[in-house]
C-alpha cells in the first residue's frame, strides 16, 4: 500500500489485508460501528440540591446529567476514552502473540500505540433520553447494603464513525480489524457494558477503511 493511499477492508472477509509494517510512518483506521445494544452513561456529576430537596426529587430533576454531553449543542457523545479503552481491553484479553517475538503479545503496543481523540456524537440531545430506573448500592459500589433509587439514561440504538490513529507498526491491519471485532462483541462501552458482566454498549465493525500516512 502506498503512502497516502486509502483502502476499504471487508470486515466478514477471512482473508487477510495488507499489512503495513516499519518506518516512522503511522495509519488512520476509520471504523463505522453500528449498536448491538442499548449505550448507557453513568457519568458522576455535582448539581447543587435544592432546600429540603428529597433524593427522589433530586434524581428525577438531574439523572439526566449523567449523560456525556455538548454544554452547547446538548447533544449526546461516547467519549473518545470510552473506544480507546475497549480496543484495550480487548487487546489484553485476547494475548496474542507477536510471531517472531516469543510469548510478547500486542496488549501494550495497543495501550501505548494507538489514539482515539475525537468522541461520537450521537443525534440526541440530553432532554431526550430515555431513562432506566434501578435501586442500586448508594455508594455505587457492588454488594453495598444501603440501596437507593437511581435513574440512568440510555440510548436505544446508535451509529457512527470512529477514527484511530494507529502510531504502533508492529499492529497490522488484520490485528486491528479482528481485536477491534472483538471489543465490540465481548468488551463493549459505557455502562453496563459486557466486560462488567452486562450486555448494553456492544457493537459490531459495518465498515473499516485503512490509510497509511
């Protein structure tokens, strides 16, 4: 593949693309992914309580804040972070192998060589979420044995492209796309997601383009 030169992976293919390997060169994966499930936030947040406002009272009036969001536009993102640290973990999970390196596996050329820095914005705004009721542990913190009432909100279905900049030269195009696949499938974002035992924020790779800089 020639510098500058952008080409178009098939993700269901089982065959392997070009691999671009050495140099001081780097690459631009640009992924579309498509929601499996539902994506919900839990972002902590400080609203000021009203006087003698009641918890119940509380949390209708600010769940939604919980939310990532544009203090402009009031439109709804996944963070950056959040896709960045599902490839991660994906890549961590999975172990595999450099060939030729031994038992050295692709975990920390992911973590350190790869960058996410754009989040998805999403074409909701924050007033119109939908919200999920649960009575949870009131310090947040599993098997706590004080539990209150919490609102969590939730986005039904979701879409978009997410660009990453891959700086590392030992992941190649095949790496990528599969450990990419399989964040989707069994790592997920946001809350709930399938590596905290849930099964909201996984999603599935419509599309991979590849761009060698």
């Amino acid at each position: 593949m020639e510098e500058g030169q952008e080409i178009e992976i098939d993700v269901e293919s089982t065959e392997e693309p070009e691999e671009f390997s050495g140099g001081g060169n780097y690459c631009i994966a640009t992924a579309r992914l498509v929601s499996l499930s539902h994506y919900s936030a839990s972002k902590f947040y400080e609203v000021p309580h009203e006087e003698k406002e009641a918890h119940d009272d509380y949390e209708k009036r600010t769940w939604r804040e919980r939310c990532n969001y544009d203090l402009d536009t009031r439109k709804v993102f996944i963070p950056a972070m959040a896709f960045k640290k599902s490839l991660d973990a994906a890549a961590s999970f999975l172990s595999e192998k450099i060939k030729g390196k031994r038992n050295a596996t692709y975990t920390k050329h992911f973590k350190a060589g790869v960058l996410v820095t754009e989040s998805l914005v999403l074409p909701i705004t924050m007033d119109k979420v939908d919200g999920e009721w649960l009575f949870v542990p009131s310090d947040g913190k599993a098997g706590g044995g004080s539990r209150v009432k919490k609102c969590f909100p939730y986005v039904k279905s979701w879409s978009g492209e997410v660009t990453y900049h891959i700086l590392d030269s030992t992941i190649t195009q095949p790496v990528f796309q599969h450990t990419l696949v399989e964040a989707g499938n069994f790592i997920g974002v946001g809350r709930f997601r399938p590596e905290r035992g849930g099964f909201y924020g996984r999603y599935s790779v419509e599309s991979l383009t590849w761009l060698k800089k």
